[in-house]
C-alpha cells in the first residue's frame, strides 16, 4: 500500500455551477479514481446543525456535529449517482437543496469546522488515486496535489447551469433569486477569512463558459495526464 502522499490528487476547485460537481464525476469514473465531493460533508453538516437546533454562528457546538459527522457514501442511480446518508438516512435530495447550499456555506466559514472536517477530507486519498472537488481542495486540503483545476465560468451561465440542475432534479426555484442567491454565496466564500475560495498558486485556470462538459472533461483529463507524467518523471 503506497503512502498517502503518493496516491495522485487530481484537485478540482470552483465556485457554484463552474461545472466542478459533473467534471469532477467524470474524470473519476474515466480513471477509476474515488471521488471527494467536499461540498457535500458541509451540506450534511448544515442539515445535521439545522435538525439539531444550532445556530451557524456557534462555532463549538458546529465543530462538536462535525468531529462526531455520521456520513457515507453510496453508489446510486443515474439521476443521483451518489447516495449521501446521514446517521443512515438517505439524505440525498435534502442536501441538494438551495437552502442547504447556502445554510452550507455559512457553517463552513467556521475556522473550527473546517479544522475537524480536514483529516476527514485527506481520508479519502487512497489508491488508485483521488478527485477532489470543492473550493479548497488545491489550496489547502490537498496542498500537495499534483494536478489542480480551477473552474471558472460567467456569472449569467453559471446561473443557467444551476438552474437546469435544480429542474432536473424536481427542484423549482426561480432564475432571479437564484441569480441573487449564487452572488451572495460567491462573496461569503470568497470573503471569509479562512481557506477562502480562490485558485491555488499553482493551479491551472479552465474558463467553461460557452464550453460544453465533454470538452472540459477532455481538457481536464489532458491537464492530469501531462502533469502525472512530469510529477512520476521527476520522481
Ligand atoms: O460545492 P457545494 O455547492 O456543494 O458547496 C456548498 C458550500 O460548502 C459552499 O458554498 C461553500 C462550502 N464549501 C467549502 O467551504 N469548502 C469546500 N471545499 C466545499 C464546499
């Protein structure tokens, strides 16, 4: 079994509907890497703060749920290829919600939680190698990582992607308010003080705007191979 620090990272960091959830996936599956949806450790975070009563601003009870965070993972259908269970609830949908997103976004500005979510994070570097996705992944979690994407995207297409997103799932919201709602939540996680989202020094920027998923896939696929290759030559 190879040491943590030799099993590849393939760091992909972005802001809402950058396409960072999908390319993530993909990129996964085409190389038979796991996958780490970060984002979704602070979502059930939220549901689990929310049920529990806490208040986002309570930095000790927020990092007490988040050490003692009961998730998995589990393979699940085509609409909803990961399951995400909490205490053994299917908490999938829940989680998926705007409300969660931003209730997401609000406990993971936390300086405590995200210290207790970190080792849980770094978990998940196994062999044969790790997708990341999230906002930090490159900055901070997998400072170390030989391959980091930054995705990027127009404000307007992002809205559209999530939008689209949201419908496919059953979930209706309106473009406005999601427009108002995806600013908002840029500047929370581009403003907080810690681990803010921002592409790491070293990371390669993707603009996808007017590229459509397979393109960026490939474009991401080919970032990997070249830098794997330079990194393992080096070695
Ligand atoms: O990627 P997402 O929309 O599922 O993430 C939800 C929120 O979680 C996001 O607005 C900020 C937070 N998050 C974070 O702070 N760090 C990460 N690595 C991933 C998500």
């Amino acid at each position: 079994m190879p040491a943590a620090e030799d099993v590849p990272v393939i760091a992909i960091d972005g802001p809402v509907g950058s396409g960072k959830g999908t390319v993530a996936h993909r990129v996964a599956a085409e190389l038979g890497f796991l996958l780490l949806d970060s984002g979704a450790l602070y979502r059930v975070l939220a549901l689990a703060a929310r049920a529990r009563g806490a208040s986002f601003e309570d930095a000790g009870t927020l990092a007490h749920l988040a050490d003692r965070l009961d998730v998995a993972f589990a393979a699940g259908d085509a609409t909803d290829p990961v399951r995400t269970l909490l205490a053994g609830v299917d908490v999938t949908r829940e989680i998926r919600t705007e409300q969660c997103g931003n209730d997401a976004s609000h406990v993971s500005a936390c300086p405590e939680v995200r210290d207790a979510l970190l080792v849980r994070q770094r978990g998940f570097r196994r062999p044969p190698g790790l997708v990341a996705d999230g906002r930090d992944m490159g900055s901070v979690v997998f400072p170390d990582a030989p391959v980091k994407v930054f995705l990027t995207a127009a404000p307007g297409v992002r809205v559209e992607r999530r939008h689209k997103q949201l419908m496919a799932k059953g979930i209706d919201v309106s473009v406005a308010r999601l427009f108002r709602e995806l600013a908002e939540r840029d500047r929370r996680d581009r403003e907080r003080a810690v681990a803010p989202l921002k592409p790491a020094e070293d990371a390669v920027v993707v603009d996808t705007t007017g590229l459509d998923v397979d393109f960026v896939v490939a474009r991401v696929l080919e970032i990997a191979r070249l830098r794997m290759a330079v990194v393992s030559r080096d070695e």
